[in-house]
C-alpha cells in the first residue's frame, strides 16, 4: 500500500529534479541480510576454512588500488573519491556476500566484497592469457560502478548524521544509490569506450544492462519498478504512513532483542575463543538493534520525521540531477 504513495512522492522528485524526464527515466541495488545468529556464526566458521592463494590476494589488493585511482579519476566519482580518503573506508573479501559488494549501515566504514565473484571474473580473464596488471584494471572498470554505489550508501548515511538524524535504513537508500551507480557507468562508458566493451563480468554486465534499460525508459516508473522488486519486500520507505512504519520496525526490534537475549544465555561458554566471538556478535547485535530503535524514534517525532523526509527528498533530487549530467 506503502509503494503507491511513495512512487508517487518519487515521480514529482523525477519529474522536478530531470529537465530530459521525457525522455530518461532512474535505477537501484543490496542491504546484505541483517545478521541472525545463524549467519554470523556460519560466517565464523566459513572464515575459519577460508583459504586463499597469495598470487588471487595479490591481484585483488591491485584491484583495490584501481578502485581508488580510477574514482579520483573520473569526473562522476570525485566525491566518492574524497570520502574515500577522509573517511577511511575500507574494503574487505568474503565468500558469503549475495553481490559483488555490499555495505552494512551496524559497519560503517567498510565495504565487503564478494572474494568468489572477484576470483571468478579473475580466472575468467587469466584464461584468455591476460597479464595480472591489466587483468586487476579490467576487473576495477567493470566494478567500479557497483563501488560507487557502496561507496554512496556510506555517503547517504555519513549525511544523515550530518543533519542530527542519525543513522537510517530505508528503501531511499537504494534510490539514491542506484541513481548514483547508474550515472558512474554513463560516465565509464565515455571515459573507458572500448575497454567497457571489450570485457564482461555475466553476472555484473547483467545487472548493469537492467540498471540503464530502467534508466533510458521514458518516465521513472521502469527504474522505480526496477529499484522496489529487488528491495521493496524487504525495506521501506521513509514516505511510508506512520502505522505502516511502526507495523515495520517493532517486530524487527523484537526480533532483535530476542537474538541479544539468546547471545546472553550463551555468554557462559567454556570455550574461550567461541565466547569472544559470541561477545563479538553481541557488540554487532547492539548496533543492529540501536539501528532499528533509532530509525523508529525519529520517525515516531513529528518534527525529526519531516527533517528526514525532507534531507532525502533534497539528496534524492541532488542525485538525479547528477547523474543526468553523464547522459547528455
Ligand atoms: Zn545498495
């Protein structure tokens, strides 16, 4: 119920904020799973068996730097760039992450990447007898949009606390990344013309040619369209109803508070390395549950909860009108 009037918030902000929305149309991305027990503790144990080769760890710690050269490189990225740098973002490999990269708002200053897709897209090129230098600068323009898009979320987020809200997760989020992401691959297009052509990532290639398909729909809907069906059962939206918000948040804040308790009783472990890391969980449990609590208390004062609408409506429309730019 929730979709119609946020879809309809949505079109004005496009509308109003895209002098060629006659003719282009926006896009969107992933929150990892929020982490239950269960997964973190299978996290645990599939860091434990993790092995890699030094010559893969090798080429992705070259990818990582491309990363960061090609963002100050290029024109649509440069503020990804400067908050890279001032904000000490880091990256780090997993096998276990659903995309390529993923940001989580309970870890804001690291972006995870997916080690199984990096090292396939790796072996895919050495295959074809490409050197390892050239591989790792392939692989980071073909990436470097999915990045940007992580990068923003950590932007989006580092924003909010800027204007006293706090940190947030709503569908919003996705939005204003996946319009971010969207513009950086138009502007990779020109920049990279032959290279981008040249190579594909199948998994990658086909997200982005969802992403501009939405994009260069005339009118938003496609690339709203695009941006609920991968989020919109799972988020929401900060332009939800009051009751639809708080039908939302108190069963995650239970939900939450019940795995705390759970860690707590398991706090008497004898095992001294499994309690660190039950202690560690909890630390991660906190942070989700203050997330959550505190995403529900702004949104339960009138005030705070029109300050927020009102910074992602002014973010929203800043966005688009970015990425517009690397379309003309
Ligand atoms: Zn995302």
């Amino acid at each position: 119920m929730y979709k119609s009037s946020l879809k309809y918030i949505l079109l004005l902000m496009f509308f109003s904020a895209n002098p060629y929305f006659c003719s282009y149309a926006g896009t969107s991305e992933t929150l990892p799973k929020f982490p239950t027990i269960e997964l973190l503790l299978e996290q645990i144990s599939h860091a434990k068996n993790r092995t890699v080769t030094a010559r893969s760890e090798d080429i992705k710690s070259q990818i990582v730097a491309e990363w960061s050269r090609l963002l100050s490189e290029l024109p649509s990225t440069q503020e990804h760039a400067s908050f890279l740098s001032s904000h000490g973002l880091t990256f780090t490999f997993s096998a276990k992450e659903s995309s390529l990269a993923s940001f989580a708002p309970w870890e804001p200053s690291i972006i995870k990447i997916n080690g199984k897709i990096l090292g396939e897209a790796i072996e895919a090129l050495k295959s074809e007898s490409v050197s390892s230098q050239k591989i790792a600068h392939i692989v980071a323009v073909k990436t470097l949009p999915l990045i940007a898009h992580e990068i923003r979320h950590a932007m989006t987020q580092d924003r909010l606390k800027t204007h006293g809200i706090g940190s947030c997760m709503f569908l919003e989020n996705e939005m204003i990344s996946h319009t971010d992401e969207v513009g950086v691959i138009a502007d990779m297009k020109k920049h990279k013309p032959i290279l981008w052509q040249s190579y594909s990532i199948p998994h990658i290639e086909d997200h982005y040619i969802k992403l501009e398909q939405a994009w260069n729909q005339p009118g938003p809907e496609k690339f709203l369209d695009f941006v609920f069906l991968r989020y919109g059962n799972k988020d929401i939206s900060v332009f939800s109803t009051s009751d639809e918000l708080t039908q939302y948040f108190n069963p995650k804040i239970t939900e939450r508070r019940n795995a705390r308790q759970r860690l707590n009783n398991m706090l008497s472990e004898p095992d001294p390395e499994l309690a660190k890391q039950i202690r560690d969980l909890i630390l991660k449990e906190d942070k989700v549950l203050s997330l959550f609590q505190d995403a529900f208390n702004i949104v339960s004062d009138s005030t705070r909860w029109a300050d927020l609408k009102s910074s992602y409506t002014s973010e929203i429309q800043r966005v688009i009108a970015q990425s517009w730019k690397w379309y003309r």
